[in-house]
C-alpha cells in the first residue's frame, strides 16, 4: 500500500508530533489538577520520565499514544502496513523501552499507571480511574529496600 502523502508532507507531519504536552497528557493534568492532586512533570531523575509524578504517593502515570506505544487492544495501536520493515522494529522497541522503564519503577517502590489515549475520551470514566490509583494505599517497601526518590 503506497503512502498518500508524498515524502515532503509526511516529514512535516512527523514533525508536529510531540513528546511532551500532548493532547491527552494535557487532558489528564487538567483533570488531575481539578481533582485537587498536584504532581510533577517529566522527572527526569526516574526511569521513563514519567508524564506525571506524585512524589509523596510514590505514583506515576505514563499518558501513551495508542499508535506509538501499541495499544494492544485499540486500533490504532496497529504496524501501518506500508514500510513494515522501519515501523515494526521501531514500535516495538518502544514497548520495550516501557516495559523496562515499568519494571525499573516498580522495583523502586514506584506504583505506575498507563492511561491510553483512547480512555482519554471517556472523561468520567478516567475520573474515577485516577482517583481509585491515587487514593489506593501506597505499596510499602520492605526493609531491604531503600526509598530514593
């Protein structure tokens, strides 16, 4: 299947997207913010920099594209089928990079929630989602374990 934009228009689209501040991040932080929590932004000091930190509660949330990180049950977090052999092996070296950076978070005494961008819709829904994950009793550390922040 050929690209229906030609080189020059598909570079100036992937040249808007964002790392940081999307859309749906931004979506999140409003409504976490309105729910009375405050965090951090992109620490970068912990694995992933996480889109949201809550020191205190020891709680991050990754706020991910449905496409970039492949949202396994959504649509869109499916390999284009045009230039399979540079899509395939760079989409799945971002899952990668998020399963590692969870475990390395996890491992630290960190609870980590992935909100995709697909859930960013159904704003209720996400309301309660957040508020269960962040009133939830913090996972306490064992004595082997140093709390680093």
């Amino acid at each position: 299947m050929a690209d229906r934009l030609s080189p020059a228009q598909r570079s100036a689209n992937m040249r808007r997207i964002k790392g940081r501040d999307t859309t749906p991040e931004l979506l999140v932080r409003r409504l976490a913010h309105a729910m009375g929590y405050r965090y951090r932004l992109h620490r970068k000091d912990l694995p992933g920099k996480p889109d949201l930190v809550f020191g205190p509660r020891r709680k991050v949330i990754f706020v991910h594209g449905c496409f970039w990180h492949q949202h396994a049950t959504c649509r869109a977090g499916r390999i284009p089928a045009s230039n399979t052999g540079y899509w395939a092996p760079k989409l799945r070296r971002n899952t990668e990079r998020d399963a590692i950076a969870k475990a390395a978070l996890e491992a630290r005494g960190w609870e980590v929630m992935t909100i995709w961008d697909c859930e960013t819709g159904d704003e209720p829904a996400l309301r309660v989602r957040l508020s269960e994950f962040l009133n939830a009793a913090t996972r306490r550390l064992s004595s082997e374990e140093p709390a680093t922040c």
